[in-house]
C-alpha cells in the first residue's frame, strides 16, 4: 500500500519541530504489527524543537489526522524520513 498527500507536522509535547508539505506513506510490512515508511518535504522547521524529544508524527488524511506517537525522524536540509511500526491513532 502506498498513500501520498500533503500537510502534516511533527511535535514535541505541544511544539511543532517541523511543518510538511507533501508526503509519501509506504507499507512495509503487513500481519499483527504493520510498518510503514513515511518521506515528507518540510515547509518549515524549528531547530530547537527538531533536536528534542520524544517526537510525535501528524499526517493530514482529507479530514482526519492519522498520528504515531514517539517516532524518531531523520531530518535533511528540505525532507523527513521516518520508519513506523503499528497502526496510526486516528482522529
């Protein structure tokens, strides 16, 4: 399964560390404990907040906001990367 969209941000506590813009969400494993790759551009990013934790991952789904608590982001220049185990809180 591959899903694309776009908006989103990544949080610390009630900070955002950084805001997407367009991103791409891949499953990589099926079974009990699902696993999804997720790449992202950023649309702005605060460099304090990116160097704390733990961080928490947003993704704008049409109305609803899927979430996965406690990921660990790899940040470039302009991107996000981040590998998720389990199914997303949705609401």
């Amino acid at each position: 399964m591959r899903i694309s969209g776009a908006g989103g941000r990544v949080r610390v506590g009630y900070q955002t560390a950084a805001m997407l813009g367009a991103w791409t969400l891949t499953q990589t494993r099926s079974g009990a404990i699902v696993a999804y790759d997720v790449s992202a551009r950023l649309t702005d990013l605060d460099t304090f907040w990116i160097q704390q934790g733990p961080m928490d991952l947003e993704l704008q789904m049409g109305a609803r906001i899927w979430a996965w608590r406690q990921v660990e982001p790899t940040f470039s220049a302009e991107s996000l990367a981040v590998s998720l185990d389990g199914v997303p809180a949705i609401h």
